[in-house]
C-alpha cells in the first residue's frame, strides 16, 4: 500500500481529536443504529405506500421495492467505505467537493440543503393531516408552533439530546411497523373478526398485476413503474448516517456496524413491508383507488392502507394506535431533517461554498447554520390558507428529485475514488471497510439513477403538462446550472486520480480512535447498560 504524507496530525492532543471542526463526537452506537433507522424509515412506507399498491398491484410493489433495494444496498456499499474512511463533517457533500471537483460539493451541498430544510414544513403539514384523522378542530397554528419549537429546541442543544430525542422516536418507528407485520400476520390467518384465513387470497383476486393509465401488458408495465416511483421516494438511509459519522464516539465501529445493519434493514424493513400492503388489501379497493386519484378525503393514518384494511375488517382501537405512532414516525423525519439541514450548511460553509459565518459552532452546534434552517419550518403557516397550501406542496414536488441525484453523485464519488486507488496503488482491502463487488455496484447505482431521474416524471408528456413537467424536472435542470455556475465563476477542475487527496483527515481520525484502550461496546451492550441505569435511577427515587 503507497504511504501518505507523514501524520503530522496524529501527534495532537486527545481534547482536540475529540471534535471534528468544532463538532462533538457524543454519538453513541444506539443513537447512530437508531438514526439510521429513522432516516430510512418514513411516512411512506406506512401510508403513501398505497399509491404503489393502487397503481400496480401487489406483485409490481414486491418486485419493485425488493429491485431497488438492490440498488440503494450499490449505492450504500459505496458510501460505506468512503465514509468510515473520512468520517467527516459534512459527509458525502465536503467528499464529492474534496475528490472530484469543488462544484460538484457546491451542487450537491445546496441540492441536498433545499431538500432537507424544505421538506421539515411539509412533515408538520403531515402532523396536521395525521392529527385531522381524530376531530377537525384542532389549531392549526398551534400545532405548526409547537413542533418549531421542540424542533429547535432538540437541534440548538448538544448533539447528544439530539441523537437521545432520535433514540425514543426512531424506537416508535420500530415498534409501528413490528406491529403491523403482526397484524398481516394475524388477520391473514384467521385472526380478525370475521375468523376469514384470506391469506394471499388478493393474488388471486383481483390479480397480483394492475394496469395503470393504459390497458393490457402497457397498462401492467407503467402500473410497475409507478410502484417503482413509489420506492423511490420511499426507500432512503445511507445518506443519514454519512452526515452523523462526524458525531459518532467511535466513527470506525459504529459508523462501520450502521451501514453493515443497513443491507438487512432493506429487507425486513422496505421489501417485507412492500408484501404485507400486498396481503391486508386489493389493489383494486374503492378507498384505495380515490386516494390514487386524489378523490379522498382521507386524511393522515386514514389514508394508510394498513388502517383500510383494519376498516374492512372492522378492527377497532388499533388504527388510532396506528395513527397515533404515526404522529412519532412524522416528527422523528422532520427532527432528522432539520438536523441534516444544519449539518449539510454548516459542511458548505466550511469549505467556502456558503458564507463562513454559518460554520461557527456554540457547544458542537453549527448556531448560526441552524438559525437559518430553522425558518423554513415557519413555511408550514402556509397551510393556514387553501391557496398558499399549494404553494408549499408546490415546493415540495418541485425539490422531491432532490434526493435521486444526491445517490447519482455518491456513486460518481466513489468512482473517482476508486480510480485515485489504483492510481495511487492503494490497497482498499487494507481500508477500515472493503466494499465488495466494486466499481460495479457504482456503477449500477449510478446508471439506475440517472434512468430514474430521466424517467420517473414521464407521465407530463402524454398528454403534456408545463405543471406536471416542472414538478418532476425542476431539480434536474438546477442542478446543471448549479454545477456549471460555481466552475465557471471559480475556474474548478475535475481531478485527476493520482491528485486526489486520500489522506485528508484520516490521521486526526487514527489519533481519536487510537485513544481508546477497550473494545468499542455493541448494540446491545448498550441497551443492557441503560436498562440497568434506568433500574438504578428508578430505585435511588424510591429510596
């Protein structure tokens, strides 16, 4: 393996190697575990999700959601080694800018940024939709109030409370959907009020393949490729945890063991969950079809296919469950978004691409960063007014494939660095982590991206729509403009492999983790640690 430069960093301090940029490392292995878990789990999965049933049937949803999985399992391979590598502020934004060109970070950090901070107000609209499923009269305003402010307050304080707050909530999300899978379970059996063991019965009836916008093998195939949209939208995660790495105690373990868990993730979590929809409920079910068509009035859980179902049966008190964890699940997204926000600014700002002010921290925050993130989520006084709703949902579509070319340029990141490898006669098995089957996972990630962005919005050319059009391709011409504009305006150059920078940060990263003398503890060591704290604290309150 080709040397580096001398580790001249790795002489410093402990109390320096402690923070990374004036971040702190405080993050736990079941904060980062528990992160990455609510960063890929969202409100789709649980209630949008039906859209894809509606739209293809149950066989075009498991096939599809199992397909992309594959693809997002590519991408994660990528980001994984990268990132346990440079555990660095800022993440996959400051890795694109530092190893294939400083426009690209510039792109990429305020693509990711827009998206982020513009979806925190329509996760407070969800708030507002789920909340309607009970009574109609609750304030509006009052909620949209209540949730900036435990927004703000969970992200001004340490890092710490932060990942603690994302613990609790992202345990919510967890529960939610075990007990769902339960509940598939259960009915599909014989366990409901009717005693009717339907099992896969709506395989059969009304049909494993729907047909979507046109008839006959067309018809089925768009019907497909709208249950691919639908995991598109709705299988996320990697990205999470490469803008918490910085934060991790110990990046080189619990960094690692997060996008390890991630692969299995995808399966329990996205492709299970894509089956059980496909058992509870048809395709073809008449309050499924009018929220396809935007003809409900269903609102929050309401809309979610797993509380249909439970309505066709006549269960009782479990949707209000349901939508009452659903309340959690939503606030845990908008949580982890406003956290991202501040993180992908602050990671800007500290290589030049946004104004050096927001690269100042107070107590391992980005403060001046997170102020300004935290405006955004006063855009969800929008919904106050008809008109001005559709403004933010207007927003919201237009910033959506926002998070398609985020995964285009980790790929294109990890194919430079792949290349700087072997040109500098680095050898990755003696990295901290080996991705394995690489470029080509890069490059199926990266070719499988750029079909979805060319594609996805296809539905605005027959019959055409400037509307549709914009909603779906806003993004896509951005960011070229973003792109060409900072390298024409600050001359950059894409690098060549044999000039990227594969030292960077590592010996400042070597020196905090050669600090600790014990194993790093697992998952579960940790939650064993705090149940016995808890039972402490519980018994010295007693006493």
């Amino acid at each position: 393996m080709k040397e580096g430069p001398p580790p001249v960093e790795a002489t410093v301090q402990v109390g320096q190697v402690d923070s990374t940029n004036g971040l702190q490392r405080r993050l736990e292995n079941r904060h980062i575990q528990l992160i990455a878990i609510g960063g890929s789990i969202g409100t789709a999965l649980f209630v949008t999700i039906g859209n894809g049933l509606a739209a293809g049937g149950p066989a075009s949803l498991l096939i599809a959601y199992v397909l992309y999985c594959g693809v997002l399992a590519c991408i994660n391979n990528c980001l994984s080694e990268m990132t346990v590598l440079h555990p660095v502020s800022g993440g996959f934004i400051r890795l694109a800018g530092k190893w294939v060109d400083d426009a690209l970070g510039f792109m990429v950090g305020w693509n990711f940024f827009l998206y982020e901070a513009l979806m925190v107000p329509f996760e407070i609209t969800a708030i507002n939709l789920i909340l309607g499923y009970w009574r109609d009269d609750i304030p509006v305003a009052a909620v949209c109030a209540a949730c900036i402010v435990l927004f703000a307050v969970i992200n001004a304080l340490a890092v710490a409370a932060y990942g603690e707050a994302e613990f609790w909530l992202s345990s919510g999300k967890v529960f939610l959907i075990f007990l769902l899978f339960l509940f598939t379970f259960i009915t599909m059996v014989g366990g409901n009020p009717a005693h009717d063991a339907y099992g896969f019965r709506y395989w059969t009836d009304p049909g494993p393949f729907a047909e979507y916008r046109t008839a006959n093998h067309l018809g089925r195939f768009e019907g497909f490729l709208a249950a691919l949209w639908s995991a598109a939208f709705c299988i996320v995660g990697p990205e999470y945890i490469s803008m918490a790495a910085a934060e991790s105690k110990r990046p080189r373990t619990f960094v690692k063991a997060a996008f390890k868990t991630i692969y299995w993730r995808f399966i329990l979590f996205f492709a299970l969950g894509a089956l059980c929809v496909g058992i509870v409920i048809p395709w073809d079910d008449p309050t499924l079809q009018a929220i396809l068509a935007g003809e409900s009035n269903e609102k929050g859980g309401g809309a979610s296919p797993y509380v249909i179902a439970m309505s066709n049966l006549q269960i009782r008190i479990l949707p209000d469950i349901v939508n009452a964890l659903l309340i959690t699940s939503v606030f845990s997204a908008g949580n982890t978004l406003t956290y991202c926000a501040t993180r992908s600014l602050y990671g800007l700002a500290l290589d030049g691409r946004a104004p050096k002010i927001l690269g100042k921290t107070k107590n391992g925050v980005p403060i001046y960063a997170f102020l300004v993130v935290i405006c955004f989520p006063f855009l969800s006084f929008l919904q106050l007014s008809d008109n001005s709703s559709q403004v933010l949902t207007w927003l919201v579509n237009l910033v959506t494939a926002g998070a398609l070319i985020d995964y285009l340029v980790i790929c294109i990141t990890y194919i430079q660095f792949h290349r700087a490898c072997q040109a500098q006669g680095i050898d990755r098995r003696a990295l901290p982590y080996y991705g394995y089957l690489q470029p080509y996972c890069s490059y199926i990630g990266a070719v499988c991206m750029v079909l979805v962005l060319l594609f996805y919005g296809y539905t605005a050319f027959a019959p055409w729509s400037v509307e549709i059009f914009f909603q779906n391709y806003t993004m896509q011409i951005t960011a070229p403009i973003l792109y060409f504009g900072w390298k024409i305006t600050h001359r950059t150059k894409i690098l060549a492999p044999k000039d990227v920078d594969l030292v960077w940060d590592r010996p400042i990263v070597d020196a905090y983790e050669a600090t600790f003398t014990t194993p790093a503890p697992g998952f579960w060591t940790e939650m064993m640690q705090l149940l016995r704290f808890k039972r402490q604290l519980t018994e010295q309150v007693d006493a």
